[in-house]
C-alpha cells in the first residue's frame, strides 16, 4: 500500500504544471548539512533570478530529502516556465550558489515529477510549492529591502510565516495508506 503514495504523489505534481526543468539533486557544498530554511531561500532567491531572466511567471515545485548516510539535506526540483532560457547557464550559476547541481530538461518519459515525490514521500519530507502551479498564482516575486523574495499570493491579511503557507489540495489516497494510530510497540 505505501507503494502507492509516491504513486499519488508523482500524478499529482506531474499536474500541475508543462515541467521545462528536472532539477535533481540541489545539494550545499559546505561541510555540514545547511539548515533547511536557509537553504530554500537560497533556492528561492535564484529562482527569483530565473523568473526575473524568463520574463514571465514560472512555476516551482522543491522536494526536501535527508540522504541515507549521513543524514545530509538536499532536494529536488521541478521547472515550469524556463524553456526558452539557456538551461547550461543556469546550472552553471546553481552550482556556483550551491553545489553540486544539475538541470535537465524535463521529460515526462523519465518520470521526474515521480522521482521528487518518492523521495518527498519516502521519509514524508517537505514540499514546498511556488510561482503558478495549474493556472494559480501561489507566490510572486516582490522587491523587499533591496532582495528579491517570493510572497504568498493566496494568503489574506497577514505576511505568509511557518505556521500558515501555501496549502494544495493533495492527491486522493485510501484510508489505508495512513496510520491513525500508534503501533502497539509504542503505546
């Protein structure tokens, strides 16, 4: 039954938006594993500097993942929006904010959107989304302080923060594949 949800998950994000990049991995060349949220604003940033090169919204997916040995934080994205641009140069420039980074083309036939969503699902990792996904804006690019930062589109009133994001309707899943409960070696 887990089998599934990647499954689920890979139709769901496959979706939601023509994919133009699979990029896979993103990881930090620092020797310690980077503090999560510092690093999707870094991914942020840059991909604020792609939309501002495209000219026109793109869409994003980024899907957190722990590696195995080491427990070293990395991820992996999807691309919507980018075809016309030079996809080497923006590898280039990743790998130079980053690390070790590549960006392919994204073919449906490799089934990247299915890639990102078994390792999100895997271990239940994060998945952030952003730009316009299924003909919704959820987050444009603002000037803030001289930086160029993604705000939440869809939330009223107060400034997006951790306790109220961007909230997707997700695939559907049978009951099955959720566990309601402790298992009765943890009770």
């Amino acid at each position: 039954m887990k089998a599934k949800l990647p499954e689920a998950l890979g139709q769901f994000l496959a979706s939601l938006a023509p994919w133009s990049w699979f990029v896979n991995p993103i990881t930090f060349r620092s020797e310690k594993s980077p503090c999560p949220d510092a690093a999707i604003r870094n991914i942020q940033e840059w991909l604020a500097d792609v939309e501002a090169h495209a000219g026109k919204p793109i869409g994003w997916v980024i899907a957190e993942e722990f590696g195995a040995l080491g427990g070293r934080w990395h991820c992996h994205a999807l691309v919507s929006g980018t075809s016309q641009l030079n996809r080497r140069f923006w590898w280039s420039e990743a790998f130079r904010r980053f690390g070790r980074t590549r960006i392919e083309p994204f073919d449906p036939a490799q089934a990247g959107a299915f890639y990102a969503a078994k390792y999100a699902a895997k271990t239940l990792g994060t998945i952030h989304f952003g730009g316009m996904l299924a003909g919704v804006e959820l987050s444009h690019v603002v000037r803030r302080q001289g930086e160029r930062v993604w705000v939440d589109s869809l939330a009223e009133g107060s400034e997006p923060c951790r306790t109220h994001g961007v909230v997707l309707p997700s695939a559907h899943l049978e009951k099955s594949l959720f566990r309601l409960g402790l298992g009765r070696w943890h009770r």
